[in-house]
C-alpha cells in the first residue's frame, strides 16, 4: 500500500487543499467544543459537499483537509492508497498518537470522510469526523499506555466504492497482513441527530427480537447507541459503560446477533471480517432520521449541545481503552 507521509499542515496545503484550518486555528483553545464542532461540519458539508466519487477530486480534497487538520495539532500524517494499481481510488487519512508502555497494542479510531451522491452529508459523516478531530485534539499532548490510531475513511458510501475498494476494507486488510494487534476499533457513524419525540426511534429488527435478548430499546430517539455483535459484548459493555460514567451522554448498549445485517453498514464491519473486534458509535442512521442519503442532511438538522457530550464520552472511553492498569 503506498503512503505519503505529510508532517505538517503545511505540506498538506502543498497538496492542493482549497479549505484549511483559519489563521490562528492553534490558539482558538477559548472556542466551546460545539464551537469547534459545527465549524468542522460546515467545512465538511458546505465547502466539500460534493466529497463524492462524482467529484473525485472534493473527495480527496476533503481528505487532504482531514489531515491537514490533523498535521495542525503536531501529529505526522499519512495519507495511504486504497489500491496502488488504481490511485484515483483514493486514500485513507491517518495520524497515530504513539503509546507509552504498550505501543504495539492499537486502538483505532475512524470515520468515513466521503459522502452519498446528491447529499451534503452533515449527520453521515462529517459528525463522526468532526467527534475524531475533535478527540485528536484533546489527545493530541497525552499519549496513553496503547497507541491510539485516527483514520479518516474514504469510499464507505456505497456508489464511491463501487468497482472499488472501501477505505476501510483496505485498512483493515492492511493491518491483519502486518499481524497488528488491534485491540478495539472504534467506527464514529452519524453522531447529530436527535429527535425527542415518542415513536421517533426504529430498529431493523422486530422488537419481539430484543426482548428475546433481554433489550429494553427506547421508542424515543435521544440517545447515543454502542453497537456490535455477540463476539463484541464486551467491548460494547466496556466502551458504554465508560461513556456512561462521564454523565454527559445518554447511551444505549446493543450486542446483536451477526445476521443482522444492518449493523454491519460501517467502517467497523471490515474490521469484522478481518477478525478485529469492534463497534460502532451511531444515532441508528435512517432508524431515526428523515435526512439519511437526502438534499436534506444538512447542518440546521444537528443537535451540537448533545453532540459535544458525546465527544465528551467517547474521550473518557478512548481513555479508558488506551490505559492499562494493574489487572492488565
């Protein structure tokens, strides 16, 4: 897999970038997360809304934009091919924050940085990339015991993968030929929308199902959802149960059964099949929202308050998975 390796923001503006970090970006530590948040999503869905395989090149603009973004809080960025014989296929961005006691066990973080056809894409996914940059920031001075790994995703939407390959199929591929130890992979997918209405939230299973589980799911969508398989319970407890002790976030925890098959519909499931364990953060996607692959996924539609403190979670879990204590 060819990679380059761009270590400052400002070789990432050599790259052709048309929308960078604003003058002074380092120091504008005084703006509130929902701030740096919704800053970020515009970005992503005004001046790159047309981050689609049709437009090859917003696409790898936005990418070049993710890492410089990255290259701005001092990481070393890679920008790596998703298929060396087909370069116009794109890349994955990634930064690595090197671990401390344990650097050769991983934790990856990811968010795919492209979007559907004819959507500006705010909720899918410039959220989730806007929470990873947003987290890169925070972590960016403290490495932890394990490494922890940013990866922006190219081609998960369906029509820019198409005769392709998926960003994340290729990273995951890429690591397990390595013999990586990924310890636990985080997909952040859709984290905007909330709806407070009773009979706002839907599932893609009959609900006789969950009960059968011992689920009780809300009808109502206001929560944050932790999702993986079976073979994933344990990281999904963990990762909720940490994202629940920050008291910032309402979460719902759900280990299901492999042959549900939407649950497999992000970056995460490829790490699935590459025999990773892993989960994905969501606000259940078309299950909730009206916006979901519409002219109308746009940045009006978000909750920015509920956003930051699903930020605010996620960082006590990125914490708590990259830490390691006695017990370990």
């Amino acid at each position: 897999m060819q990679t380059w390796t761009l270590f400052t923001g400002a070789a990432l503006l050599l790259m052709g970038c048309t929308a960078g970090p604003r003058v002074g970006e380092q120091t504008r530590e005084t703006r509130s997360t929902e701030d740096r948040l919704y800053e970020d999503v515009r970005v992503l869905s005004e001046e790159y809304a047309d981050r689609n395989a049709e437009n090859r090149g917003v696409l790898n603009d936005a990418g070049v934009w993710v890492g410089q973004r990255l290259g701005s809080m001092g990481y070393a960025v890679d920008l790596e091919q998703v298929n060396e014989q087909k370069p116009e296929r794109g890349f994955n961005v990634v930064a690595e924050l090197r671990g401390t006691t344990r650097p050769d066990e991983i934790i990856v973080i990811g968010a795919h940085y492209d979007a559907e056809l004819n959507t500006p894409g705010a909720d899918d996914n410039a959220s989730g990339v806007a929470a990873m940059l947003e987290l890169a920031r925070r972590f960016a001075d403290a490495p932890m015991d394990r490494t922890v790994r940013w990866v922006g995703f190219t081609n998960e939407e369906s029509s820019n993968s198409y005769g392709g390959v998926m960003g994340s199929f290729a990273y995951a591929r890429a690591a397990k030929n390595r013999n990586e130890s990924v310890v636990a992979m985080m997909s952040l997918e859709m984290l905007g929308y909330y709806d407070d209405a009773p009979g706002s939230q839907r599932y893609p299973f009959d609900q006789s199902m969950a009960a059968q589980l011992g689920m009780n799911l809300p009808d109502t969508g206001d929560f944050i959802g932790v999702v993986g398989r079976f073979e994933d319970r344990g990281l999904v407890e963990s990762i909720s149960a940490s994202m629940r002790s920050s008291g910032r976030a309402n979460v719902v925890e759900a280990a299901l059964p492999a042959m549900v098959r939407a649950i497999w519909r992000s970056d995460h499931g490829n790490f699935w099949m590459a025999g990773y364990n892993a989960v994905m953060i969501t606000d259940t996607s078309e299950f909730r929202t009206p916006h979901y692959h519409q002219e109308s996924d746009t940045i009006e539609t978000l909750d920015f308050t509920r956003m930051a403190g699903v930020v605010d979670a996620l960082e006590v879990a990125v914490r708590d998975l990259a830490s390691v204590s006695e017990d370990d």
